[in-house]
C-alpha cells in the first residue's frame, strides 16, 4: 500500500511517525507534501525513504491512500489544487471533521472517508473515529481500517456525532492533562512535594486508571465506588468536586459545539459561497 500525505503538522506528521513506528508502513511506502516544502524534507531526512514532493498533486499520484490534514479552510485551495489528478480507485481521508463527507465526494471523484484521529494514536492506543462515503466498498473500509488498527481501535461513528465523539476522543487528552496538571499544581503548592516527583505519580495513576476502565472492564462508576470508602477522605474529596465541577463540562461541550458550527459555516462558505446546516 502506497499512502499519501497532503500536510504534515502536529496531527499529519504524527500519523506518519505512528504509522512507521508500529511497523504499519515502511518509508518508502509513504509520500508527503507540505505548504512549507522545507518541513517535508526535514520530515524525509527523519524518516529515510519517505519521498517528500513539492506539490499537492505528487502526493495524490500512485497512491492508494491520501491523508488530507490540512485546517479547514485551507480545504479550497487544496481541492482544487489535486482534483484532476485525483482517481475513481483512490481513497482519500479527511482527518478534519468540520469538512462534510459529501461536500468531499461532490469536490473529488474519488473513495471518500473521514477518520477523526487522537494523540493518543502515538502510542498505538485510543481510538480512530471513522466515517465512510457513499462510495467506499466493504473492502475499503476493511482496507482503512486494517491500516488503522496498528496505531488505534478503529470505531465507526456517525457524522452527526462528530463533534461530541471528537470531544471525547481527541479534545479530551488534552481535558484531561489539564485537570492532572492542576491537581500537581496543588500538591506541589500545598505540601511541598517536589513536582516532578508529584507529576510521576500523577501519570502513572492516570496510566493505571486507563487500564482499569478498557481491559480492566470497569466503568468509571465502578472504580470510584471501589475507591470510596463512605464517610472517608476520598468520599470528601468527591463531594467537593462534583459540587465544584456542577456544570462544568456541559459548558465545556456548548463550546466546542458552537466553535464546530461557526468552522462548518465558513468551510461551506469558503467552497461554495454560502452557509451550510450541517451534521
């Protein structure tokens, strides 16, 4: 399988060192353009045997695969930049998920997909979100997933869930390391601990609780009250935060959804001049 990069920042080019890592794809296999072509020369000269190209459309050419991770409105310009290099066998992947799957299958004439990737993916765990076009075959998306599965559990999801299955996938690493960085914070603040030893202990816990909610098969309803003792400390200490933390995430989610909508209008706007209701 020969698979194809159209950009390479944070999200691009850890995919690319994910899929490499895991044994999924050789170097060679893989062909990668950039805005900045210096990047993509840096990225070879990392990974030797990577081709990197120039252009957009020497990314598309002999490739099973196209990976388009690129920000969404930068859609246009790359659209039109491969569109008539682009053909009917080629499956191209869209990792941005205000782009709609049939605003791509009406731009390129091609298999389409939309796979919702997370950081999580460097480690070869997490999940991949994905979403199929009307023209992808069972052997595609058998072709995709298996692609997938050295860097994710690839999970079929509905595009109407996009953002709330984005959330708790690829926003939520970063949920997460924010309230662990707080809570280190606050027991370096209120005791003294030195806080690299305090942020080991912290990551190690967080690593463990992980195991325990996936193939430890509890939910987190279950490890809390395996926890909690009643009427002892970590009782007080959730009591404190479910009073705290009242509210919190659904405002947190009314956020991220109204900044979804407000990109999916102006993705539409910039491909077609006009507003879309989208999922």
């Amino acid at each position: 399988m020969n698979v194809g990069f159209i950009g390479i920042g944070s999200m691009g080019s850890l995919l690319i060192d994910a899929f490499i890592g895991s044994g999924a794809l050789k170097p060679s296999q893989i062909t990668a353009s950039n805005r900045t072509f210096a990047k993509a020369v840096r990225l070879a000269d990392r990974h030797p045997g990577l081709q990197a190209v120039p252009l957009n459309r020497d990314a598309v050419t002999d490739q099973d695969v196209i990976f388009l991770c690129v920000k969404p409105l930068e859609y246009k310009t790359v659209l039109d930049g491969i569109r008539d290099a682009v053909q009917p066998n080629q499956l191209v992947v869209s990792i941005t998920s205000p782009v709609l799957l049939d605003q791509l299958e009406e731009e390129l004439p091609c298999k389409i997909a939309k796979v919702i990737p997370s950081i999580t993916n460097y480690m070869c765990s997490g999940a991949s979100l994905c979403m199929y076009g009307s023209r992808m075959t069972d052997a595609d998306i058998a072709r995709l997933n298996g692609l997938l599965s050295y860097i994710s559990e690839p999970l079929q999801i509905d595009e109407s869930h996009t953002r709330i299955v984005s959330d708790l996938s690829s926003v939520g690493p970063a949920i997460m390391a924010c309230l662990l960085q707080r809570f280190i914070d606050a027991a370096a603040e209120e005791t003294g601990i030195p806080r690299e030893q305090a942020r080991l202990i912290a990551s190690e816990m967080l690593h463990g609780t992980g195991q325990l909610l996936t193939s430890g098969g509890m939910s987190p309803e279950e490890l809390q009250t395996r926890v909690v003792v009643p009427g002892g400390i970590t009782a007080q200490a959730l009591a404190l935060l479910n009073r705290e933390l009242d509210g919190v995430f659904n405002r947190v989610i009314r956020t991220t959804h109204a900044k979804y909508h407000e990109d999916l209008e102006r993705v539409s706007e910039a491909l077609y001049g006009k507003e879309v209701n989208g999922p």
